[in-house]
C-alpha cells in the first residue's frame, strides 16, 4: 500500500474509534433496555462479547498469516502474525476478567470448569506460549517457523470455544442466534453491533501498530547487525542508542 | 473513609435509569440494593477493560517511540 493512503487509513481508523467510544457508552448506557433477570451487571455484555470477537479475530489473523508464512516464506507475513496474535492475547484477556465479574453475580461463582470457560482459558494459554516461545527462539527465522506452527495449531480450538455451548450443556448462556440463541432485543442487536465495530476498528488500528513496531524492530536489528559487519572492517560499533 | 450507604446508592442508580428513559416496569422493579451491586461489578468489569487498554496502548505507543529513536540514531552513526 502507498505510504499517503496507509496514514490516511491509520488516522481514519483512529478517528472513527474515537468517535464511537462515546457513542457505544451513550448506547449502552442511555438506550438498551435493562435485561430483566440479571439487571445492570449484563451491561458488561457489550464490551464482554466484543472482546470476544477481537481475540478470535486476532487469532484468526495470527493463524493465516502463520500459514501464509510457511508456504511463501515473507517476512511481513510473520510480522502480521505476532502483531494478530498479540492483540488476541490482549483481548483474550479482557474477556477472561470481565467473564468472572459477570458470573459472579449472576451464577453465585467467579469460575466454572464449563467447555467454554476452559476451552478460551486453553486458547489464551496457547497464544502466551506463542508469545514466549517467540521471546526464546535463537532467531528470526526460527522464531517464525516454530510460532506459526503453534499459532495453526492454537486455531484449533477456535471452533471449539465458538461450539462449546451447542455441543456441551453448561452455564454459559447461548444468546446470539448464530450461536443456537434465542436472539436479542432490536435495541441491544444495535448496541451490540456498534461496540462490535468499534472493539474491530481499534483492533485494526492497533494492529496496524504493533506491525510498525515490528518492522522497526527488524530495521533495528539490521541496522545493528551493519554496524557489527562495519565494526569487524574497523569502524567503531554503535550502540543501539536506547541507552543514549 | 466514608462508605456509601448500599441501599441509597441504588435508589439514586435507580432514579438515575428512570431518568435517562429507562421503562419504570424494568428500572422501578429491581430493588436498589441489587442495583447497586450490579453497578459495582460493572464498575469493576468496565475498570478492566479501560485499564487493560491503556495500559497496552501506552506500551506500544512507548515502544514505537524508542524504536523510531534507536533507528533514528543507528542511521546517523552509520552514515545513512
């Protein structure tokens, strides 16, 4: 992509979140009906649930592009990987706080060893692994290789956490109809949707993020190992300025 | 410290949803205690999130500075 419309792009990204923060917050606040049976604390379902989606779709973004990886071998593709798999972890966690605080009221417990429970616990564990196993491998290339297997792997139980609630009778609720639900409100529907597009234009835009990091992270060391080869023909090393 | 009184707290949020449109068959029916504790677990669900967030976003943010810095730096000693 050209670089005036990539920043056009990454601006329009950040705006638009900005923007429908307050608007998702007015909505969820101000129009959803209250839900009769749990009250006030369902509310967290509209940050809850999107989180959901963002860390599969963080995952899903780490799965291909690990598969893109091993089959054309280019380095942006693994670069899009670790950006996907990281943000995964970090909505992945959302999902497991707020889980807890939601069930804690409403079931009488904060943790269950329900399928779903579990089988996302597993995912998030999965994509930590990831995340250290890059950390400790003793190179780039290795580090790309060894991940994206796991990342493959790891997708895995996607389909599982996402059918967990069909295929094993537990607590979690089954509230979208895609899900075998019985559907929601028009007004929640809404609601829903609106912090559904704004939890993926943040996750877009902060992916868009994490793999200039990335990319800066390479240059770096590129440039660090230049500075090695000019070294060894005579010139003074530099440092890599972090400490200057 | 001064701990807000549960009950009052929830007749206020109740008020509160009753005044922002909320239908009175749904706000007015749930008692204000129970309000109350909804709110503080959504208080805390919510705080989660934010912080959760925040805390990443910075993070990056603070990691893209020094990258672009340490780039910055490495291409002025080598000349580039």
């Amino acid at each position: 992509m050209n670089r005036p419309l990539y920043v056009a792009l990454e601006r329009a990204l950040f705006i638009a979140t900005l923007l429908l923060v307050p608007i998702c917050l007015y909505s969820l606040f101000m129009v959803v009906p209250m839900e009769e049976k749990m009250g006030v604390v369902q509310r967290i379902f509209y940050f809850h649930v999107p989180a959901a989606f963002s860390a599969f779709l963080g995952v899903a973004v780490c799965a291909l592009f690990s598969a893109l990886y091993l089959w054309k071998r280019e380095r942006r593709h693994d670069l899009i990987a670790h950006a996907g798999a990281e943000l995964g972890v970090l909505f992945c966690t959302i999902v497991l706080l707020t889980g807890p605080i939601w069930a804690r009221p409403v079931w009488g417990v904060w943790w269950t060893g329900e399928v779903r429970l579990t089988s996302t616990l597993v995912l998030w564990l999965i994509y930590v692994g990831y995340l250290v196993l890059r950390q400790n491998a003793e190179n780039r290339e290795q580090a790309a290789r060894w991940s994206a297997v796991v990342a493959i792997i790891g997708a895995l139980d996607m389909p599982i956490i996402y059918k967990s609630v069909e295929w094993w009778r537990g607590l979690h609720p089954k509230v979208l109809k895609m899900s075998g639900g019985g559907g929601l409100d028009p007004a929640m529907e809404r609601t829903l949707l609106l912090c559904t597009t704004t939890f993926f234009l943040l996750f877009f835009y902060l992916l868009i993020q994490r793999v200039r990091a990335g990319r800066l992270q390479d240059e770096v060391e590129d440039l660090l190992h230049r500075a090695r080869q000019a070294h060894a023909a005579g010139a003074p090393t530099p440092t890599t300025g972090a400490d200057a | 410290m001064i701990l807000p009184d549960i009950a009052s707290t929830g007749g206020a949020l109740t008020a509160l949803l009753q005044a922002a449109g909320v239908p009175d068959a749904v706000a007015g029916a749930v008692d204000p205690a129970q309000v109350a504790r909804g709110f503080r677990f959504l208080t805390a669900a919510y705080t989660v999130v934010w912080v959760i967030l925040a805390i990443y976003i910075m993070s990056l943010s603070v990691r893209l500075r020094r990258l672009s810095q340490q780039v910055r730096r490495l291409k002025e000693r080598l000349g580039i």
